[in-house]
C-alpha cells in the first residue's frame, strides 16, 4: 500500500510537498479548483522544484475548466521539471464546475477529453475539434524541449458513476475515488473498470493504479469520536461530504442514497441549506470551507454517526491498519489523506508515525 497527501492549494505554501517527502509519503497532490485555491499548475511547478523523490500531479484536473490540449501541455510542462515523477489525476469537476454554478461535464465530453488527452502524452497526433470540425493535433517543435512526453505521464481518472468508470478503463492508468468505499464496492468498480478496457479493445495494464482520497485520525486511549480534538481533524471532510450529498440529490431529486444512521442530520442540513442559502446564490455558499475548514454554523452536523457514514480512517492504530489490510486486499494500492488545513502538518505525521511505520 502507498500513502499520498493532497492540500487545498496555496501557492506560497508549496513547502508542505517537501514535509510530505521527508515523512516517506509517496504522493502530493495538488487540487485544481479556481474558484477558491491556487493555481494547480503554478503549485506544482514549485513542488516539483524544491522535491526531489515523491511523486506529483493534480488531485484532481478539471475537465471542464481547460481545453484538453491545455491540460496535456501543462502536466507536459511539470513533467519537464520532475521527469518520471508527474502524474495527471482528472476529474468531470464536483466542486470547481459547481462553485460556478455549472454542471460537471457529461460522461461523453469526460470519454473524448481523455482520448485527446492520453494521445497528446504518448506522443501522437490525434483528431480534435467537435463533430465534423476536427482536425489532426499533436505536439509541435519537440527538439526544442519546453515539455517532457518521453517520460510516461500516468493518467488517473477520478471515477465513481458506470460510464467514468468505463472510460477510466478505457484510456487510464489508474482511477482515484473519493471516500473509503466499502469491500464490495470497490470490487464492483474494478470489474466495471476492467469491462471499460475490455470494450476499447485494450488489455487493462497490470499494474493500473488504484487510489482513494479521504481522511484519518489515530484515536487516543477512551477519546470520543465527538471530542474536540477529533472533530477538528475530521470535521471538514465530514461536512464536504454533506455538500457533496446535497448536489447528488438536487441533481436527482431523491435522497434514498443518504445512510439510515444519519437520515436526522441529513434532514436538518437539507433545512439548513434550504432556508438560509438563497437559491440563486447557494451555488457559491454550499462549499464553504470546501475540504479545509468547518464553517461555524455547520459544525453541529459533524457528530459520530455523520463521522463514521463518511468513511474515513478513523479509529485506534490496530482498526485502522485491519481496515487498510482489507482494501488492500480488495485491490486498493493507493491511500491519499487530505486533512484540514489547521491541523495538515500534525496530521500527516501522526498518520505517518502511527500507522505508516507499522504497516
């Protein structure tokens, strides 16, 4: 099992990739979202200069916020600085295309911009445009050396609906998701990533990369999962997580995926949201503190049953490290944290001290 970091972006903050280093993770990664963090792509270019061992990528590119060519050159471009060490993460866009009140990309749009995407890499010359408008693209004055494609750029599709996981098969090397998904779960979504690659006619690499990003907290001897300390470590991950359902039901109009467990916290924040964020305005408030803080009126939705229903690896050293031997067996290679931005630095060395150096 690998373990990555990912941290809400902040440009003058690029230092926390070579803490990530020195404390033996193999990955940083670096999220793409305009609206409220630092420019990926900038982040990632001071990363890759001051690192010289962990691997770095975006955690995870937009789809909808740059043309497909544009990603590829700039993952090309950071790759000309780390060569062999670069990755490219890529998502339809949950919070940077809805923070702007625009949908994530479709699943057919999401399929074509990675067969553009992955072709650039590999050096060749692909068809791009839209309809009967295409024409053949590819990288031109190579010799001159602005960008590296001679070292692989492994591409990881951030996946979770039937047809991403299909195209993640289809032109990936790996899928990253977010939440600990349970066993058969994940099983499902490898099998449906296999059948992706089985219909392109490609035989899925055996080394494709499988990730998650989520969250952890080593519990203390008798520490509550609704003490303080843990509530500050876990908090934002718990409530990005009741932001994420909220879109999910607007988008379908149920709520019958939301856990028996905490259907009474879901109830009050769905009043929450819809009594004091303004409809042509809640596109913007929703996300507050997307990933890095807890807003203070929403702290009350971050109780033991909302902890335990999102997923993350919280509980003493020995639960924690049975249930990584678990996903590991079930086919997960790779585990990122993203903590909340107060307590990032104490929580990745303690994840890294108490669980990293045993397992």
């Amino acid at each position: 099992m690998k373990f990555g970091g990912m941290v809400a972006t902040r440009i003058d903050e690029w230092e926390i990739f070579q803490f990530l280093e020195k404390l033996g993770y193999s990955s940083g990664w670096v999220p793409d979202s305009q609206m409220i963090w630092s420019d990926c792509y900038a982040t990632l270019s001071l990363a890759a200069w001051h690192t010289s061992r962990i691997r770095l990528g975006t955690g995870v590119a937009i789809a909808g916020t740059r043309l497909a060519p544009v990603t590829a050159h700039s993952i090309a471009s950071i790759n000309k600085i780390a060569p062999g060490r670069v990755f490219l993460g890529i998502g339809t866009g949950h919070t940077a295309m809805r923070i702007m009140g625009q949908d994530p990309v479709s699943p057919t749009y999401f399929r074509e911009y990675l067969r553009v995407v992955r072709g650039l890499l590999a050096g060749n010359e692909v068809e791009y445009g839209v309809e009967d408008e295409r024409r053949p693209i590819r990288f031109l004055d190579r010799e001159l050396g602005c960008i590296d494609i001679e070292h692989r750029v492994p591409i990881y599709v951030a996946a979770n609906g039937p047809r991403a996981l299909e195209a993640a098969g289809a032109y990936g090397d790996g899928r990253i998701g977010a939440g600990n998904e349970p066993v058969p779960v994940l099983q499902r979504n490898v099998q449906r990533i296999k059948r992706g690659a089985a219909l392109a006619h490609r035989a899925l690499p055996k080394d494709f990369h499988t990730a998650v990003m989520t969250f952890a907290c080593v519990l203390r001897a008798n520490e509550k999962l609704n003490s303080d300390r843990v509530i500050e470590e876990v908090g934002a991950q718990v409530v990005a997580s009741l932001h994420f359902w909220y879109e999910v039901y607007s988008q379908r109009g149920n709520d019958q995926f939301v856990f028996d467990s905490v259907r009474g916290v879901w109830e009050d924040y769905k009043r929450y949201v819809e009594t004091e964020m303004p409809d042509g305005r809640r596109h913007q408030l929703i996300h507050e503190g997307h990933c890095t803080f807890v807003p203070e009126k929403e702290t009350r939705f971050v109780t033991s049953e909302m902890i335990k229903a999102s997923g993350g690896l919280v509980g003493d050293i020995d639960e924690i490290i049975a249930r990584i031997k678990k996903l590991e067996m079930a086919g997960l290679k790779e585990i990122i944290l993203m903590p909340p931005r107060k307590v990032r630095r104490s929580n990745f060395n303690e994840f890294s001290d108490k669980i990293m150096a045993r397992y």
